[in-house]
C-alpha cells in the first residue's frame, strides 16, 4: 500500500472520530429542560441518566427553588427569568419542591 493511501486512510479515521466525539459531546452538554411558570413546575416527573444535566428556567414572576427533599441539591435562589442548572450524581428517586412554595412539587428521576 502506498504511504499516499495509508495517509488518507489515517485522516479518514482520525476525522470521522474526532467527529463523533464532537456530535457525542454536543448530545450530552444539552440539559434537559423544566420550565417553572404559574407556581408549578412545567413536568411533574423527569427521567434522566447519570450524569445528564437538568435546567430550570424560571418563568414565573416570583423567585423560587429547586430543592431536593433529602437536600441532595439545592438551586437556592433562582429569580424571575434566570434559570439553574444540575448536573446528576447518583441514580434514584429525588423528590424536590420550592422552599417559598411548598405546595409546587416535582420529582427528578436518575436511572
């Protein structure tokens, strides 16, 4: 084979995986999305892998929390239009609610 060939071969590869890597950390970066709108989270149970980010977005025209019951995560504070995001560390069941509104409550699912 002539080192022309083994040359191009070699790039082939090298880019087709530099590329999947790039499409594969693109697909993981993105967080998933709950919106928080009328005193009520947006979806009442999400389900995500470990190590998948979840972002809240407040859309509501009060500030509120993201606050796990067994205080495994806390956003604290997030104001009128910002948002907060989570990056999952273990797998289980996280119930969470708002510390200003007990009443709004969700549940994070981490397989």
């Amino acid at each position: 084979m002539s080192l022309l060939k083994i040359n191009f071969i070699s790039f082939f590869i090298a880019s087709t995986l530099s590329f999947c890597v790039l499409a594969s950390d693109s697909k993981e970066s993105t967080p998933k999305e709950i919106s928080i709108g009328n005193m009520s989270f947006s979806v009442s149970t999400l389900t995500v892998k470990k190590g998948e980010s979840v972002k809240w977005i407040n859309n509501d025209l009060v500030p509120h929390t993201v606050t796990a019951l067994d205080k495994s995560f806390d956003s604290q504070t997030i104001a009128p239009g910002k948002t907060w995001t989570y990056r999952t560390k273990k797998t289980g069941q996280f119930p969470y609610k708002c510390e200003f509104h007990p009443s709004m409550k969700a549940s994070l699912s981490v397989e």
